[in-house]
C-alpha cells in the first residue's frame, strides 16, 4: 500500500494537451519544475517559451525521453487519453491494449519511485444514471467504448500496490479561454438534441488546474477517487440560451437523438448526448479543502466574455 508522500517539487505531465498547458502555467507560478511531453510542435515551443522542459514523446516512443526525470520529489499527471475509439477486451491472459501504456508507466514509477501518481479520467465511467445526484462511490456502469476503457483503467489503477499514493480525476465537460460552447456553435456543428433538456457536468480549466495541484500539495496518502466538476449542473439549453444572449447569435438548430445518432454514427459521441448524470464534488471540496473560481458554468462563461469584450 501506498506510504506518506514527500513533498515534491517537480511536475511531470504526460500528454500536455487543453488541460496540461494550463496545469503548466499555474505550476509555474508556484515555482513547481515542469517536464511536459507533446508530439505537437507548436505545444513544445509553448511548453519552452513558458520555461518547462519539453519532452518531444508519444506512447511508443522510448519512456527514457521522460523516465529520467522521476524521483521521489516528482509527481505525474498522467492526461493521455485512451488511444483508442473502439473497446477490446484482454485476449490470451494478456492486459487490455488501452491498459498497456499505462502498466509501462505505472511500472516505472514503481522503479524510479514517485510522489504520486494523478491520472486524468472521465465521468463518462458512470454511465447512464437518469439524471440522478451521485458521489464517486456510485457504480459504474459506461456505455461508452472509451468510457470502458477508462473504467478499466481505473480498476487497474486502483489496484495497484505501490509505494506512492494514485489519485483518479474524474474530469467531466471541460470549458475555458479558447474551449468555448460559442466556438462550437459558430462553427455549424452543434445542434440542440431532444430539446436540450438533458443536464451537463461542466468545470473551468482554471479550476481543474488548481484542484491537481491540490492534489499534488495536499492529496491523501492513499488511493482515492475525486469528482472534478463544480457541481452546479445544468440543461445545455440553459447554457446556449445564455450564451448565445451574451453573443448576440441565434440559437442553434434542434434534432432529436435519433436524428443525431444517424447523423454521428460514433457511440462515444452518442453516448455523450444521451447520458444524464448529476455528479457532487463534496470529496473535493470536504477532504481537500477545494473552492472554485468559477463555481458554476454561468459564472465561468462571464469571465471568458468579460475577457474577450476587453479592448
């Protein structure tokens, strides 16, 4: 089992995407010692420019390009997402392949000895629960090939026993700066399905940023599952209504989800439009002593209209 965690110093984050980049700006700020991988140019300039190591990588490449950075003063924030967009199951006694990358990692921070293990995770592990208030103990039942995965990434996880604590982030919709609904629909491509009335589980990028680096501050010294949302979930209608208000743009046109998923074709995407699920964040808040930014969609979205209305 897991043992009292050092205090590190050094944040080694694999697979710095959306949610990477913003961990790298505030893990700067407070003087953290940044290793970051990418296989995408622009990102690893960025990741320079800010003043983190850049580690041109992707999963099939040589660990070493990173491993060599571990320690017992390292955390690792594991954000690469499952590779795959169809679900296999193990063949042959062997691991699941959406499982194998992460045993490679999991295995060398066992050799090397880390801080703590944080792994970037989706509420899509819950499934369908009809719109139903739910913690982080409800079962999980994904309807979803990648919410599959991620479920059995997260029991091998769990299971793990290792010397350093591994803490699973339930990420759910993700908003901020650059990842906004407006871009969505200015783009042509949403639609409101089934009248919108379905609720989402949204949290600001700002705000998961903090709450991992909470995690690397002040986490439990053991294995433990946290809900990243604000905990304010609301029907997307609500949220294109206000959005579109504040933009001055019409609303977006409307089909059922039968229409949708004749349109898509992509379960993971169906999946997404068809789930309910109203999901706390009392473990975050209660046991780490979290308090958000932005503590609901509305006032998040305030902020990145305020922003961008700036002269």
């Amino acid at each position: 089992m897991a043992t009292p965690s050092s205090s590190p110093d050094t944040l080694l984050i694999l697979g710095a995407g959306y949610t990477g980049k913003e961990l790298t700006r505030q893990a700067l700020h407070s003087d953290y010692r940044i290793i970051a991988t990418s296989r995408d140019d622009d990102t690893l300039q960025w990741l320079e420019q800010q003043g983190a190591v850049a580690v041109r990588w992707s999963v099939g490449d040589d660990p070493q390009l990173w491993a060599r950075y571990l320690g017992e003063s390292t955390a690792l924030v594991y954000s690469i997402p499952t590779l795959f967009r169809d679900y296999q199951p193990a063949t042959n006694g062997t691991l699941p392949r959406h499982i194998q990358p992460v045993d490679e990692v999991i295995e060398l921070c066992r050799q090397e000895k880390v801080s703590r293990f944080i792994y970037l995770s989706s509420s899509s592990v819950y499934g369908d629960h009809g719109g139903e208030w739910i913690d982080e103990t409800a079962d999980l039942a994904p309807t979803s090939p990648v919410g599959k995965m991620r479920a059995d990434i997260e029991h091998f996880l769990l299971d793990q026993n290792v010397d350093f604590p591994i803490n699973i982030a339930r990420l759910v919709g993700i908003y901020g700066p650059g990842r906004t609904l407006l871009k969505y629909i200015q783009s042509g491509r949403y639609t409101l399905v089934d009248d919108g009335s379905r609720v989402s589980n949204r949290i600001h990028v700002h705000d998961i940023a903090r709450a991992i680096l909470t995690l690397v501050e002040r986490g439990p010294d053991e294995h433990r599952v946290f809900n990243f949302t604000d905990g304010h979930p609301q029907p997307s209608r609500d949220l294109v209504n206000f959005v579109c208000h504040k933009a001055d743009i019409d609303l977006p046109p409307e089909e059922s989800l039968e229409e949708y998923a004749r349109r898509r074709n992509d379960p993971n995407a169906i999946a997404r439009r068809k789930n309910s699920v109203r999901l706390l964040n009392d473990r975050l808040r209660n046991e780490l002593n979290f308090s958000l930014v932005y503590p609901d969609v509305f006032a998040g979205y305030d902020a990145i209209f305020e922003q961008r209305d700036r002269p």
